[in-house]
C-alpha cells in the first residue's frame, strides 16, 4: 500500500491516527479490531 494520503486518515481530539473508510477499503479486508470506520460491517465483542 502507498503511503498515507489525507483521504486514509486524520488525528482526533486525543492525538491518535484513525483510518477511514477509504483506507479500510483500499486495503480491502477486515482486520477484525473494531476500526471507527470499518464497512465490512465487524463490530468488537466486549467481555
């Protein structure tokens, strides 16, 4: 993959780098992590 472009991320309020949704579907599968952003659909199971 390319180096990031400012469509792939941005740093919220605390400082940390998201990915959008763009990057998530560039890369094109779902890493299972529970991404803010993720359109595969994966949401993480607490407990």
């Amino acid at each position: 993959m390319s180096p990031l472009e400012p469509e792939n991320s941005y740093f919220n309020e605390a400082g940390f780098m998201v990915f959008t949704e763009t990057y998530h579907r560039k890369r094109g599968y779902c890493c299972k992590n529970g991404c803010k952003h993720c359109p595969y659909g994966f949401k993480k199971q607490d407990g």
